[in-house]
C-alpha cells in the first residue's frame, strides 16, 4: 500500500447532493479519508496510489458534485540551490 495525499481546489460550494456523494466516496477501495477546508475551498483526499491514480480520483469527486478548478501542490517547491534553512551554498571554486 502506497498512501498519497492530492489537495484539489474547488469552485463553488457543494451542494447537499455533493456532501452525499463525498460520504458516499470514502466506499470506493482506495480512498482512505477525505477532509474537505470549506473557507479554504480545498479538497484533501488520501488515497491508495496502487489501487487509484491522481485522473481517477479527481474523475470520482467531478462525477461526485464537486467542482475541481485545480490540483494545489501540498509543498512550496524550493529551488535546487537553496539549504533548506535558506541559505546559500558557497560558490564554486574554480
């Protein structure tokens, strides 16, 4: 089992229908939780990445109700040279 979280940003609220079927998603084999950030309007989805793919998982809450705008990175990307505290590295000595 590979657990692998997906943070999807989503349009308009969902509906009553759409909590349904959020509730209702939490069966499929593979999804292992669900949060979903309302004042953020963002969905989390952890999941089962030898069971489900990324496509799929976003097809299932599309197909739930749910507006998908994108996918959001779970973390900032950093930059190959940068120390994680910020840093610099030294220069090259040529």
């Amino acid at each position: 089992m590979t657990n692998v979280d997906i943070l999807f940003r989503y349009e308009d609220q969902p509906s009553e229908a759409a909590m349904f079927a959020l509730g209702n998603l939490k069966e499929v084999y593979g999804i292992r939780r669900i949060e979903i950030d309302q004042p953020g309007k963002t969905i989390r989805v952890e999941y089962d990445a030898t069971r489900l793919t990324r496509a799929v998982v976003a097809n299932l809450l599309r197909r739930g109700g749910i507006s998908i705008l994108e996918e959001v990175a779970l973390t900032a990307p950093q930059s190959p040279l940068e120390h994680p505290d910020g840093s610099q590295p030294p220069a090259a000595v040529k």
